[in-house]
C-alpha cells in the first residue's frame, strides 16, 4: 500500500474529505473541504482542508496547494460574515505548534475579539 493511500485510509481529515467521517461542511470542491471544527474556540471556527494528504506546512513547500487552499479560506470566512469586523487564519505545523491532526489545515476563527500574541 502507498503511504498516500495508508494515510487516506488512518488519517481522519482524509475520512472527511471522502465523507466516511461525518462533519459538518460548509464547503466542497475538488481540492478542498471546510467543516465546522467540533470544539470550537470562537463563535466561528470552520477547518479549511485540501483533499490530498499533506501531513503538515513544510511538506507543503512544493506543492501546488497553497493558492487555492487559502483563497478558499478566505472565502469562507467572508461568506460566514466575517470580512468587516475581522478574522483569523491560522496553521499550526507540528506538535510543538499545537498541529493534533497531521493532515494540513487551516482555521477560520473570528466572531470575537482575538487577543495577542495567540498562545
């Protein structure tokens, strides 16, 4: 089995993005999903995902991911009626960065003040 398809079929975001774990999506192309996070930490809190398996930002480098991936999280966060008042995008790479799923993601936050530095 390729690491590709392992990851596909263990890594739980993958799951997501193919539908055999339940979300709550807010969004669906070919390259991307976006779900509602189930422990929120702001009134708006959606997980923004490319559909291939990429483990975390570094091994993003040379990929053709980030354009689309983070256009698409802008998007979100301007459907969900955040542009005025604010948001967050933020990625954590590693564990030592608070990354708990190894599956790169994005999170949309924003319905709150946020303060800094985050964390």
């Amino acid at each position: 089995m390729s690491q590709q398809a392992d990851a596909t079929s263990t890594c739980l975001f993958c799951r997501v993005a193919a539908g055999t774990v339940p979300a709550t999506t807010v969004y669906r192309d070919d390259t991307t999903v976006a779900f509602r996070d189930i422990n929120p930490q702001a009134p708006t809190h959606i997980l923004v995902i490319p559909r291939c398996h990429i483990p975390h930002a570094a091994a993003a480098a040379g990929e053709n991911v980030w354009q689309t991936f983070m256009s698409t999280a802008t998007q979100i966060a301007l459907g969900e009626n955040l542009g005025e008042r604010g948001y967050r995008l933020v990625i954590n790479s590693g564990p030592a960065a608070g990354q708990s799923v190894d599956h790169l993601h994005v999170h949309v936050l924003g319905g709150r003040d946020m303060r800094w530095p985050p964390g």
